[in-house]
C-alpha cells in the first residue's frame, strides 16, 4: 500500500466534526473519526455563564481546534497511513458561520475581558436573533436595487454574513470596534491550518453579497445601512477570495507537530459543506440535481449562465465548480417534518404492531405506508412546517394536512407528509426548468436516503426523473473536502490539476438507483395539481391566514 | 308515595332501548333499565344468514319487542312503582328507520318465507345503500320544484324514509309488491302498543315530505320517481298523521298482561329521539338552540314562522312542539372527530404521562389543551372528517388542519379540532341569524357535555352565548317521552293537558351554566373569520380539491 496516496477531508457540521482519509487513486475512504463538539451548540448559556437570548445559537472556535488536534491523528491511526502518504487537506464547514477575531486571527471569544459577551463568540448558520438587522438589509437593498437582491432571489437571509455583523454593531457596538476581522469559520480554519488569511469565493458569494466581477456593494449602500459600516469592507473583511480548490498554503510547523502531519503539506481553501458535496456525488456537469437530504434537504444544480430563478438561496459564478453557475436552492424542514410526526403523531398501534413485529416503530410505519397506493390516502399536504424556504422563501407559512375522514389512519398520514416534502422538491424542479435550467436527474446524499427508500421511491415517482445515490451518503462533504485537499495538492504533489479530474476519480455513485414508475408518476402528476393550487393560494397572497394565526400565535 | 303519579319513557336508540319511570309532578327519574338489542345494527350478516352488501345497517323488530317486554318489568320493579300509579307511556324512536309490514302490522321479516331478504328487514336510520334513490328524488324533486326540497334545505337524504321505499322497488320489487305498510319503526312500536295504526306528524314531516295542510307531494311526482310508485301513499302509507303528545291508544289487554301495566294505559303518538329532547331540556319557546351532543350534534330551534335557512334537515310546522316551527340542523361528526383522533392522532408522550399520573389519557390531553389560551396553537381546522351536514349539506367535503409547525404538539391539534366543531356550531347559529330566527342561547344534552368541560367552555367562548346543561343530559329523550306520556294522559288522566305544561314541572337544567368569557370570544371572533373563509373556500366551490381527492382514493 507503499504508493497509495491520501488526503483528508475534515467537515465541520453543526455538532461535531468528522476527518476522512481517502485514497487520491480511487476515492476509497479508509478511516473516518467523529469528534462532537464539547459544547456543541451554545443556545441556552454561555459556556462562561451567561444566559442567551432566544433564537441565538453559537459556537466555540476552540471545538474546532479539538476536531483536527484529535480527529487527525485518531484517523490517520485507524487508517494505518502515514503522514508522508498524506498530499493534501480540504476542509468543508457550515455557513454563514461567522465570526469576529483580532486581526492576528485570535477569536474575541478568546480575549479573557470579552469572553462573557455573547456577541463575542461564533454565531451558527442557525443563529436567528438578526432578523431585524436582515430586514434592514433586505429594505435598503431593494431601494437602491442593489445587484445581491437578484443573486439571493429576492431575499437576503438573517442567517447571513452581514445580517449577524450588523447585529454585532446594533447590539454591541464595543465588540463591532474591538472586532478586526470578522470571517467565515470556514476561512478561519484555514487561516489556522496555514497562517494566512485567505478567504473563499463560495461564502462570499453565497452569504456575504460577493459578486465575482464586481465585488461588494458600494460604500454607500454600506452607510445606508448604517454610518458607522461605511469602511466595513477595508476595516474588517478584505477585498481579495480565493476560488475553490486552490491551495491555501501549506500546514505550519505548529499543526504538523500537533497532528503528526508533515508541515507544508498543501490545505485547499476553505468550502461550505452543501457546495462540496456536488462533485463528491459525481455531478460536475448541468442537468443533475443534487439534493442533500437529511432534517431539510439543500439543492444544489450547475447551469452555464446566470439565470434569476424564483426563491434560491443564491446563485454565484464558480459557486460549485470552476466555469458554471452555482444555483443553491432548499427546502427548510424535510426529515425534521418526519420527527416532528414519529414524535407527535404516532398512535398506540403502530407502537404495538411494531413491539409484536418487533421492528421499531418508524419500520411497521413504513411498512403500512409502502402498502398504500398513490392517492389512496385522500390526503394532500403543505410541507411548509418549517416556513417555505424555496421558492416562496417565506418563514411565515406552516404546515397544512387536507382530506381526513374518520377512516384516515395514521400511515396514510405518513405517506402524505412525504409526497408533500417530494412535491415541493419538484416546485424547485420546475422553477428550473421554467427558466429553461436543465433537470435531467437527481442525485441524492444525506442521512435521509439510506434510512427511506419508500422516500426515495416517491421522489422518483413524484418528480418523473432518476434518482442516483452517492456511494458515501453520510460522508459526502468529507469526501468533497478531500477531494479539494487533492486538488490543491495538484498533480504534481499527488493528487489532481483540477475538481473534475478529482470528480472522476474519487467520486461514485451506487448501483441502486430509484426510477419512477409510469403509472405512479400519471397519478402524482394529479395530486401535485393540488399541491400546487393549495401551493399557490396559501402562498402567494390568496390567503394569508398562516402569517395572521402565527401572529395570533404570538398573543 | 302513593300519592305520587308516573309515566314511562321508552326511548329506542341504535343499540339498545331504555325505559324510565318519571314522577309526573316534578320529573324525577326513579329508574331505568337498558335492554341492548340483541341483534344490535345489523350491517354484516342478517340473523338469518345472508350476507348484506356495504353500506347497509338493519335491524330486527324483535329486540324492540324485547325492550317493552323485560325493560318495562324491570324498571318498575327497580323504582318500586305499581301499575295502578302509572298514568301513562311515552315513546321515542331512532329514524327515519321504517319498515316493511303486512297489513295487520306483522314485519315482512317475520314472514318465513322472507325473512332470509334483506329488503324485509328494519332499514336502521344509518343505512347508507339508498344513495341512487335519494339522488333521483332529488332530481325529480328539483326538476318539479316540489316543495319538499325547500323544506330540507335544498337536499332529501339517502338516510330517509322515501329513498329507502324507493331502494326496495328498485332492488326487490317482490318485497315492494308484498309491503302492505310501509312504517316507520316509531310508528310501529305504537301500533303494537295500542293495536291502532296510528303515525305521528313528526317523522312524517322531518322524514317523508308530508307538510302540514298540503300532506304529500302528488301522484304525478311517485308516478315520475316510477310508475309503479304512483299510488304508493294510499296503498303503503296512509294520509291521517297525529300531533305529538296526542293519545294514540290505550295499551292492549296483551301487552298489559306481558308488562304488569293496566289495560288500556295511554300510550302517546310516536316521537323522534332528537326532537322528543327538546322540551326534556325546558326549551318550549323560541330563542334556545338545543343541541343534543354526542357522535355527532343534532341542533333544534324553534320558530315562529316557516324560513328557508341554509342546510336544514328539515323545517316543519308543529314539528317539535304545537304553534311552532320547528327547524332541525345538524353536524355529521362532532365526538367522532374526538374518537378518530384519541384513536389515530394521540403519541406516546400522552400516554407516558397519563400512565404516570394514573389518568385516562384523555383527561391528559384535556388538560394540556385547556391549558392553551386561544389562538395560542397557531392551528384553524375544517371539522368536515364525516363531510358537511349543515350548512353545506355534502358529504365529499373532508377535513382540514392548518398551521403546522415543528413545535406543534398533540394537544394543540386536538384543542383545534374542538375548536373546528365549534365554528360548526356557530356556523350554524349565524345562518339563523341571517334569516332573522334569533338564537339567544344554547342548551345541551347527551353524552358529550358531561364528559368535556372544556369542550363546553369552547362552545361558549366560540359562539358568545351561554350554555345550560339538561338535568339528565343522558337521558334527555326518554324523557321527553315519558313527558309525552303525560300528556297522552292529560290532567284528567293524572298528567297534563299540554307540553309546555309538561315541561314545566318534568323538565329542569343544571346550575352549572357555561359562560363565553368576553376575552376569548374576542380571539374566537378573529379565528372564526378564518375558518369562515377557509369553509366557503372549500366548501362553496372555490377549491373542489376535497372531491377530487375522494374520487382519486376510489381509484
């Protein structure tokens, strides 16, 4: 195994982060190692005490640190290979995930007289608490129709870059000025990894109004949002990102001491974890959806120009892969909608049938379900638990179950809870299409296919089209970053001149795949009629009772 | 106590009979005695053998025999009241439930030769097979502007009395031809009671067309439902009626010898179980709406004039008490939604708690949802799982639940549901209103209110008015039929010369009133515009996707 050559991937989730090793030759992943975060996400206190406000979520750098200090040697051990065999680093983590720092890069969570101020530590893509400073954002940047309203199809997130630094300024104008750079967690690993600063494309372009070409929104619109940010690009951010897949630098002394890695060996600039797994499922080309499903389901589709296509998250030029257009599109709760039922709406016998099966409950569920043929349950639903995020991209909207009778029973429930999740992925599908985006297939990571093929076979059915699954579905990111840490590595060092080299030979997708039926498909086409009139009137102003009970809601 | 006078109450429901001994001067119940039939509904395979097709539900005259045969002895026995004290019986009855008899009264079922027939049997109240025959008549109906269809609200159901005949000619014109009556189960058991065919305005009103002064429709209208029809009311039926609370007869030498009651005892004219109760609960005037609340609620009105109100099962004059119109309305499922969701809808969490606080899980849930303030769910529903009796008056429709979120929790669905049937209620309410027929306040009886009082509340904050509860709100319609029996005796006879008199001084409510509290009506008023406009979406044509979707789950 003396000429096999490694890289590792290193993504960084929500609650812990999780090192691959994998061959550069074939993509084979020989070891993986979870670190969990020990203070996972910070939303009730902080871990130096102080309570939080509701609807904030951080995190502490200093997890990060833990991932790659522990989970890099535990890996590298359990694969049994050599730091000289490893070529190459790629890291992927959750976005936005920002955070202020000193300008040497030491976070201010870190400073010890900061370090009980919330405002300090790294605000967590699901971090809520700046939907005023979003709204703000969104109201000056329609009135000066700034360019970034178009890129995120309308609608700038609070989860945002900007919406949590100008929360930052609002609430704590003292750690604003304390704070000399305020960057992606993404970039600030790799920072760490190296020793220089060099920021993404992906972030900047997804969450922070970074328009390859033209770069930020002007000073002015800066100052409108408040006097205060004028400067906020040179001051705290920088001009200057890197595309995806370039070398970062190489590892410093300090990490290869701490890791057993050699130093300099090359780390590739910092990913999000969505974007990565693109290639990682094989797709470096138009027409193939990808979807990353677990508790939502994140799409992300490659197209050769730019399009404004209603609700995306954002499209941006070399978003996923050098020379296409990144189209990123999402559906806010999928598997959550799937808990919150195997929690709140699973009666006694399902429970009971499961214990005399013995089978778990979620299994007898499934199985009742499979049974039933499309239409049979009478039912229609509104996936919209969780707000609508493509294409409405209205958190206000909720869930809606249509058809009951005294004879509807719980599976056929079940049943309707997925079709709607399948229906509203094919709402994305043909927002597409309708701006003549190809969508000839699907593609499909995550934890939610491995757990589901009734899923999986309804999306097929639902949407018409093949679904392929990634060979690693839960490891997708990992393997991405890898394959970026291949990259930077380039030929020359071992690994690949560019992400399409590495695609073709790191990534794979299994032999299972789901077609739709024929006659299945007829009668989807029918009950998505309905989903879409239901879609339409609930959604797009024909009734809005879901924003008046949520604020009746509110008291 | 042997001053003390007492009527009897037969009160024939869908599993069993009940007979009750009232003191005539104050209504107190000194017993009762339930005798379950012991063929119940028949709706699987007749006693005799054959099997029965869906849909059907029959029963055997035999087990009404059996409940004056065994309840009468028993109850007297059990309230230590002599024969010679009894001053009279009164009876109820399910309906419409007719059947078919020779012309001395004997059932086509008890023919041998007949009895294994279907179409022989009692066509119990809920016998849904009739539907092609109810939608001819309401063709022809229609297309003759007949007056019948103003009377019930714009529709004649599959469940009454000339839908069911008309079934018998079209599937058994055999039995058709062998049918010298044609009786209704009500009329009938007086029949046996007194020897005298002697049928009440009640059943003929609310059930088979007949009105006051002009009696049934013409021949030309039998002759167009079929030919063979067009004398059907002087061959099978008859054309005298008799008001509610007249003396059909006195009980027979025969059934005093079975019973231990004197010769000759008055025996009132027939009554309907629903409209029976509404004098049982005080309500002789306008201004109170009853509602007798249990599987589903039948709500009763009385007015002083004849008004076309939306979704009537029926508006007949003297139809409940004499001088007054009587108006009947309904909602097809009310605690069967509640049943259908402690069966398919409550999850572990509720039982895990009940089991520890050593409660039914009911009155878990109960008190997690009364602990809601309104509007706090974020939940509106359409409570149409058994489609919409009234005021839509369709059976297609199907049920609604909207505003979903991933923090939904099973007591909030379930306050919602109780919610949804109360704007069914009000629903109701205000389409009296609109034609002017005041609804001051609501009086309720049967098996809900005394279960659910936080139901009850629901009901008063919803619709602003107070509720007063039956003193026996389980036994409401035995006894108004043992009131009727007072008054067959009238004064003379140790009883009363009219209803009103009867009610009196026999029929009394609880202290305990429910009172709407202005705060939550205040809330429900906003929350009824919501379903208000989500009811004439979907149930006035706006959306017909509740149709569509039954006709897909037909296949």
């Amino acid at each position: 195994m003396s000429k096999d050559k490694f890289t590792l991937g290193i993504d960084f989730g929500t609650e812990s982060g999780r090192v691959v090793v994998i061959r550069v030759r074939d993509g084979v992943e020989f070891a993986s190692a979870v670190i969990p975060y020990p203070d996972g996400v910070i939303d009730e206190r902080l871990p130096s005490g102080p309570k939080l406000e509701h609807d904030w979520a951080l995190q502490n750098p200093r997890d990060y640190i833990l991932v790659v200090e522990k989970g890099v040697p535990k890996a590298l051990k359990a694969a049994k290979v050599k730091a000289d065999d490893v070529v190459g680093i790629g890291t992927d983590f959750t976005a936005s995930s920002p955070m202020p720092t000193k300008r040497d890069g030491t976070p201010l969570c870190f400073v010890p007289q900061l370090r009980k101020h919330p405002h300090a530590w790294v605000k967590l893509w699901k971090h809520h608490a700046a939907q005023p400073e979003a709204n703000r954002i969104n109201e000056v940047g329609r009135e000066r129709n700034e360019e970034f309203i178009r890129v995120y199809g309308g609608k700038y997130s609070s989860e945002w870059f900007f919406s949590k630094l100008l929360q930052v300024l609002d609430e704590a104008p003292e750690i604003y000025d304390a704070t000399e750079r305020f960057i992606e967690a993404a970039d600030w690993i790799v920072w760490q990894l190296t020793g220089a600063e060099k920021r993404n494309t992906c972030t900047a372009g997804y969450k922070a109004m970074w328009v390859k070409g033209s770069g930020f929104p002007s000073k002015d619109f800066y100052r409108a949002l408040d006097p205060r940010m004028e400067n906020v690009i040179e001051e705290k951010i920088g001009t200057a990102f890197y595309p995806l897949g370039e070398k970062a630098g190489g590892l410093t002394a300090e990490w290869a001491h701490k890791t057993g890695l050699k130093e300099g060996t090359p780390v590739s600039i910092g990913n999000v974890d969505a974007h990565v797994a693109v290639p990682a499922t094989t797709v470096t080309e138009v027409g193939s959806l990808v979807m990353i499903m677990g508790t939502s389901i994140c799409h992300m589709l490659l197209g050769t120009g730019k399009q404004m296509v209603e609700g995306m998250c954002g499209t941006v030029e070399d978003g996923i892969v050098p020379g296409l257009w990144g189209y990123e599109a999402g559906q806010s709760a999928v598997g959550d909608i799937f808990a919150w039922f195997f929690e709140h709406g699973v009666p006694d016998y399902i429970h009971r049938e499961a214990r005399q099966r013995k089978v778990p409950f979620v299994a007898a569920l499934e199985k009742r379900a499979a049974a039933l043929r499309p239409g049979e349950s009478g039912l229609v639903a509104l996936d919209w638990w969780n707000g609508n995020r493509s294409i409405l991209v209205d958190v206000d909207l909720s869930g809606v179950l249509l058809g009951m009778t005294l004879a509807t029973r719980a599976e056929e429930i079940y049943r309707a809870l997925i079709e709607a999740t399948a229906f509203g992925t094919r709402t994305i599908v043909e927002a597409f299409e309708s701006k003549g985006i190809a969508v000839k297939n699907l593609v499909a990571c995550g934890g939610l296919p491995e757990k589901n093929r009734l899923l999986m076979q309804i999306y097929a059915d639902v949407t018409g089209r093949e679904i392929k699954l990634a060979q690693q579905l839960q490891t997708c990111s990992a393997l991405g970053a890898a394959m970026h840490g291949a990259v930077a590595a380039g030929r020359a060092g071992g690994g690949y001149d560019s992400i399409f080299e590495a695609a073709k030979h790191m990534a794979r997708v299994q032999k299972l795949t789901y077609k739709p039926r024929a006659e299945h498909h007829e009668v989807y086409n029918r009950l998505f009629k309905e989903y879409q009139a239901l879609h339409d009137y609930f959604g797009r102003g024909g009734n809005d009772v879901m924003k008046r009970l949520k604020e009746m809601r509110r008291g």
